[in-house]
C-alpha cells in the first residue's frame, strides 16, 4: 500500500523534527518554509522544499505546486499576534483554505493553543469536549481561526498542544532568576514535542480519528515546584515567586492521550 504524502506548512522546531521523522517512517514528505536559509535543513532531511509565505492578502509562493498530490497537510504557523496584535489570523486561514479546497487533500490537521480558554481562580479543567471561552486576544484570534479551518474544509483536526518542550527547549530558559514570578501555585500544563509527533502520526495513519485533540504529556505539577526544579536541572538560578496573591490558572487534559 502507497503511504500518504504529508505536507507540513512551517518546518520550525515541531514541524522539522516531524518532517525527518515522517520521512524515517518512508513517508513522501513536502514542507515549507518562509525564507531560503532555512532550505538547506529540510533537505538534508530528505523533505521535499518549498518557500511558502503566508499573509492576509496573498500568498506567496508555488502554493498550488506545494499541495500537488498532498493527502495530509499539517498546518503549523505562528499567528504572529505577539509582534502584531491586530493581525487577522482568522483572514490567514480563509485565503488558504480557499488553495486547500482545490488540491488533493483529504485531511488537514491545524496546531492550535490551549491558550483558547481561559484562566481562572478556581483552576477550571478543560478538555477537548469544552467550548473555548478565552477573553484575551490571542485566545479569541486563535479560536477564530480553527473556526474558519473547521467550516471550510470536511475532515479536520483542530491540534491544541499545551506548551512545548524538548531538548534544551524549556520555559524556564525565560523563567531564570526572575523576581516576583506570577501563579505559583497554578499548575503547569506543557508538552513534549516527542508526544505531539506521535499523536500527528496516529492521526495520519487513522489509529486516532478526532475533531480535536489536546496534547499535554507533563505532570499538572505547580509552577513553583516544576520551575524550581527545572533550574537545578538546567543549572540556571531559581525564580522567584510573588506568594502574596492568589494563583488563577487552568488544566488541559485530553480523552485520548
């Protein structure tokens, strides 16, 4: 039996590693990326290259040469609502739905955010059965365009990976030294890439057939007590933490992993 080509749209830490992983597996794999330097790497891994960019007006790009022949496509961009608060994600999606919807695709699986739901003094659990309710913008943006993914093309899967791991790739890199760190009784809720590769794999293969699945692989340990523990780990200095106010956080956890 012929194996699903895979096209991976933003080959960035999570996307490359799939990528080598997929193409280990004898998986044909196309993926993109946004600038020519980065070229080099997905070819070495023996994925076939493209420069794909992806704005609110156009695309651009060979984006009808990149989805030739495509069975699964895993969309994988920033939002970029750090830098650009304003910018239309949702929009993003819109224009590329409209190329998807004439290619070969059978199955998209988007990368989401739990961030689409909200924190909250009382810790709410959320799971992939819970309708996101974020207030901040981020959050909504991101809803938004899962929204636009899921009403135009049939067979999605909305992927919410909690915060990524892996590696030398830890949020206590950032987290160092600090003083008055915030919600440090509010547990954690992270991921290992590792564990999001395997679920996108289960996905591609029909092992794991979902709407929407969350991916979360760490412990809900408190903030305090996994960043501690993390910089003795990393060798980095401790943070530290503001215990005068009351933690709000949440907890994601998933029905299939």
């Amino acid at each position: 039996m012929n194996k699903k080509t895979i096209g991976i749209l933003g080959c960035g830490w999570l996307g490359l590693e799939l990528g080598k992983q997929l193409v280990q597996d004898r998986f044909p794999v196309k993926g993109t990326v946004r600038h020519v330097d980065k070229l080099a790497d997905l070819k070495a891994a023996g994925i076939d290259t493209y420069i794909l960019d992806l704005k609110e007006d156009k695309l651009y790009g060979d984006v009808a040469d990149f989805l030739k022949e495509i069975d699964v496509l895993f969309i994988n961009i920033p939002p970029g609502l750090r830098k650009n608060p304003e910018s239309d994600f949702a929009q993003r999606m819109r224009l590329l739905m409209t190329f998807v919807n004439t290619a070969t695709v059978e199955h998209v699986i988007f990368v989401s955010s739990t961030s689409v739901f909200q924190d909250a003094l009382e810790i709410p659990i959320y799971n992939e059965k819970n309708i996101p309710n974020s207030r901040g913008n981020n959050g909504k943006k991101i809803h938004a365009a899962e929204q636009v993914v899921q009403e135009l093309f049939e067979k999605t899967t909305i992927l919410r990976p909690c915060g990524l791991i892996g590696g030398d790739r830890n949020p206590i890199k950032m987290l160092a030294g600090r003083k008055g760190v915030s919600n440090p009784d509010a547990p954690i809720n992270l991921v290992h890439r590792d564990h999001v590769i395997e679920i996108v794999k289960q996905l591609i293969t029909g092992e794991l057939e979902a709407p929407v699945v969350h991916a979360i692989s760490e412990p809900h340990e408190t903030r305090k007590k996994y960043y501690s523990q993390k910089a003795a780990e990393f060798g980095l200095e401790a943070p530290e933490f503001d215990e005068t106010g009351t933690s709000v956080g949440k907890k994601i956890e998933s029905l299939y992993n």
